[in-house]
C-alpha cells in the first residue's frame, strides 16, 4: 500500500503494526489462559484501540486469515485486475 497519512507516516505500515499487535494480544490472551505467565502489555494492541479500530472498520485485521490465503488473494486480485479469469468449476488451476 503506498497510501501516507498527515505528516508522510505510510498508512499500510501502521495498519501492519497495529495488525501484528492484535494478533500479539490474541495469542497472548491464549498464553494467559492456558496458565503460561506472559507480562501484560507485551506488544499487544490495547483493547481500546482494537474496539475503536473495529468500530471503524470490523475486517480491518483479519486474524482468521493466514499469511498463505492473503498471498493467494493478493495473486488472485493481480490476475484479474490484470484482465485474467477465473476458474468456475472445482479443481481448475490457475497458474
């Protein structure tokens, strides 16, 4: 993304961070529940930035989605911004 906000900062970079810090924050809350000791706070995102973040936008962090299944969007969305189709029966293959 090479969207900037006020001052220049790069909006895709923050969004990166403040993602990485809700996903922080979930497994640390799983780490916590399961009985490990793990300091609060540990780069994770406050809770109340995560409610105002998901009151701006609920799919803003999406921490259901792998790495794996944003790679093959981001690959699926090129090809077909790039004039490309899809495949409309199961086991067709793009490549």
């Amino acid at each position: 993304m090479n969207a900037v906000g006020d001052g220049g900062y790069p909006i895709g970079v923050w969004a990166k961070n403040r993602r990485a810090e809700a996903r922080r924050a979930l497994e640390n809350a799983e780490r916590r529940a399961a009985g490990e000791t793990v300091p609060v706070g540990a780069g994770e995102l406050p809770e109340n930035r995560l409610v105002a973040l998901e009151a701006i936008d609920p799919g803003w962090c999406p921490l259901g989605w792998t790495v794996a299944w944003q790679r093959c969007f981001t690959l699926t969305r090129a090809h077909t911004q790039a004039g490309g189709t899809l495949p409309e029966a199961a086991r067709e293959l793009v490549v």
